[in-house]
C-alpha cells in the first residue's frame, strides 16, 4: 500500500496518522511506502514512527511555474484541478510518484485530500481518497466573511505557497481567488468521486451531500484518534471551563471572539463566576488584546493536555464555522468532561455522547454551562466511555475493510 499526505500539520499529525493506523490493522499491512508531499517542515513525528516500517519519500513542493501550468492545463482540457493543488502536483512530480509506485509494485494507493489526487497517479490501481471535508464548503464559507487577509487565502499552506499569497494580498482579490477555488474544488470533487474506487469523509452529513452532487456512493469514516481516552473517572470539582485550539486558524478566532462579545456577558450576568481558560499557539496580538480585556486567560502551546482536561471543569466549543469533522469536539467528549458545543461544533458526528451538550444562541449557551456547573463532574464518564468504545471499538475495522474492498463500493 502506498499513502499519499500533503503537508503536515496539527490536524494531519493526528488525523492522517490515525486513518494509517486503522488501515494497518484492517488490511494486516506491515510496511508500505508513504510519499509525503509538498514537503517544506521537519517531518512529524508519526512520519519518524512509520519510518520504521514504511518506506518513507519526500516530495519537495514544485516550482510555482510547473505547478500552475499544470493546473492552467488540465482546466483548458477540461480535466478537474484546483488552485490550492499548485502546493504538490507538477507533472513531473506525478511522473515521480508513478516510478515510485511501479517500482514498489504497490497494489492500493490511499491519497489525503483531493490536492493530493490527480487521475494521471495509478490509473490502474485501486485508489482510496479520504477527503477530509469538502474543501468546496470551505473555501465558499471562507469567501463570504467580511474580514479577509490575502495571505490566509490558501491557510496554512500560504507558507508554502508565497507565489499565491504576493498575488493574492489584496481582499478583493483573495474573495475572488476563493470564490473561483470553491468551484474548482467542488468540480474536482465530483469528478474524485465517480472515479475513485473508494472516496471517504469523516463528516456524516458532507458525505451525503458528495453522494447527492457525484450520484455515486460515498463514504464517512472517523479513524480511532490515539487522543480518544473514552472517558476519566476523575474530574475537576473547581476547574476552569477550558477551550483548545490554534488561534491562527479562522474558525478558531472566530469561535473565541464570539464567545467572549455575546457568550460571557450573559454568563456573567447569571451569576457565573468561572474563569475560562484558552490553549491556543500563534494568538494574534488584537486577539490577545481582546482576551486580556474579557478577563480570559491565554496560555500558548502546553505539553500535557491530558493535564489540563483532568482539570477542568467543562470544554467549551463555540465553533461558528468550518468544515468537516471538528476533531477538538471528539477530544474533549472522549475524556469524559461535560462540553458545551454549538451545534456546528458537532456537525456529521451523527448521535452524541450524554456529556454533550449543544447550544445555538448565545443566552442558551450561557444557560448550559451554568447547568453544567450544578452536576457531578464524573456522572457521564462512565457513559460516555461506553459511546466511545461502541463507536471506535475493533468493528469499526470490519467497515474500513468493506470500504477497501475490491467487490465495488458500498454505501455509507
């Protein structure tokens, strides 16, 4: 088997990894090869971890020229692509990876995203795509809001990508790119699902909606994350309500600054008296400024977040926007504290485990934690343990090697 991720980041390091493993253990795999792509920071370390046994080859990001005559290319041929692709296909890197495949005589190739898919790589081996969310609805989503910097245009790959975030500085014109790799991406989706063997999502409800525009079969998948604890008996009685997550990416931001201008005054004014304590890297100065005069608390990276959940008295999850699976959400119910999400917080996650609570509107928000402050701690984790276990547990294999399976695709 060969495998496929883009860049590394946070969500990669434990998503990817996980989907790995679960492929492992479903299929029996001992080695394979793993093509990083793109490649522009140190390796994570999962990379090192499945260096051990896997066959491990980076790929360096192709030069903007190569990379964008690509894409210019295909699209005037009438072939799907998109903009954000530009970040790891040229042809002569999708030449390289066909050598690589053909010479390891590998028999299933496993992409990440449909940046990493192109029809030309191993046209005639099975080929499963996890997509992880419907980067179509991203990007559309990203489009419409008011506030835009340029250089976000493509999120954490604009390191990587300088060429596009020079052109693209100006807001208008990232809205207009945005707009136009909306499209693009919804395009190249359809067009990954009707000839892949296999396309998967981890969200419930984005994968239906694939089915719906592809008219094919479609999948939704969440790979047990090796942060899934299902459950902690113990619990902090007098803890802070916690939020975690990077403050560089969007929804994030959003997610706080929307918390602390219409959550917390009805908090407080109902006579809650908790402080809120905020995990995030990379926090904008104007951010900071604005958590600082809410009376939140902000700490950057923290090693031990086991600590921190043991801690804490609830998980707050005010997610206003993004796609896919929120992987936070999944962390935080797993280790059995109470958490008080927005519904888009658990988007596609389909039924919820009882510590989880879910909110709209900003007073009913203030209302469920409060609630949540008046019960034990622990009552759920015992329960919510039993969820995790039923849902992560070994049969999830049994669906995983239905979704790999050379008989055809079968439905979600």
């Amino acid at each position: 088997m060969s495998i496929l991720p883009g860049q590394p980041g946070t969500g990669k390091d434990v998503v990817f990894d996980a989907v790995i493993s679960d492929l492992s253990a479903a299929l029996g795999l001992t080695d394979g090869v793993l093509i990083v792509l793109g490649q522009t920071k140190p390796k994570p370390e999962w990379v090192f971890q499945r260096g051990a046994r896997w066959r491990v080859i980076e790929l360096k990001a192709p030069s903007p020229l190569a990379a964008f005559g690509f894409v210019l290319w295909r699209l005037l041929t009438g072939k799907p692509a998109t903009l954000s692709q530009t970040l790891f296909l040229s042809p002569g890197v999708v030449r390289r990876i066909n050598r690589i495949l053909s010479d390891a005589a590998v028999e299933l190739t496993v992409f990440d995203t449909i940046r990493t898919f192109d029809e030309a790589i191993a046209p005639d081996r099975r080929r499963v795509v996890f997509l992880d969310d419907l980067f179509s609805e991203r990007f559309a989503e990203r489009a419409g809001q008011p506030r835009l910097r340029g250089e976000k245009v493509l999120g954490r790959y604009a390191d990587a990508a300088r060429f596009w975030s020079r052109l693209l500085s100006p807001a208008w014109a990232a809205r207009t790119a945005m707009r136009v790799e909306a499209r693009l991406c919804r395009l190249k989706e359809r067009a990954v699902a009707k000839v892949a063997s296999a396309c998967v999502l981890l969200n419930e409800n984005e994968q239906a909606e694939l089915a719906r525009r592809a008219g094919v079969s479609v999948h939704s998948y969440i790979p047990r994350l090796s942060a899934y604890a299902g459950g902690s008996a113990s619990a902090g009685v007098d803890g802070k309500w916690l939020f975690v997550g990077a403050l560089d990416y969007a929804p994030n931001a959003e997610a706080m600054i929307w918390f602390i201008d219409n959550v917390l005054p009805h908090y407080r004014r109902a006579g809650g008296l908790r402080p809120l304590r905020v995990i995030g890297r990379n926090c904008a100065p104007e951010l900071a400024s604005r958590l600082a005069v809410a009376g939140v608390e902000h700490v950057g990276f923290v090693e031990d977040l086991a600590k921190e959940y043991a801690g804490a008295a609830g998980v707050l999850i005010p997610i206003q926007s993004g796609s896919g699976v929120k992987i936070k959400a999944l962390e935080a119910m797993s280790t059995g504290r109470w958490t008080v999400g927005t519904p888009r917080a658990y988007d596609g996650l389909g039924a919820l485990p009882p510590n989880a609570l879910s909110a709209e509107e900003p007073a009913a928000f203030a209302r469920a934690m409060l609630d949540v402050e008046t019960l034990d701690p622990a009552a759920e984790a015992e329960t919510s343990s039993g969820w995790f276990e039923a849902r992560f547990g070994p049969e999830r294999l049994d669906r995983l090697r239905t979704i790999v399976a050379d008989d055809g695709q079968v439905g979600a």
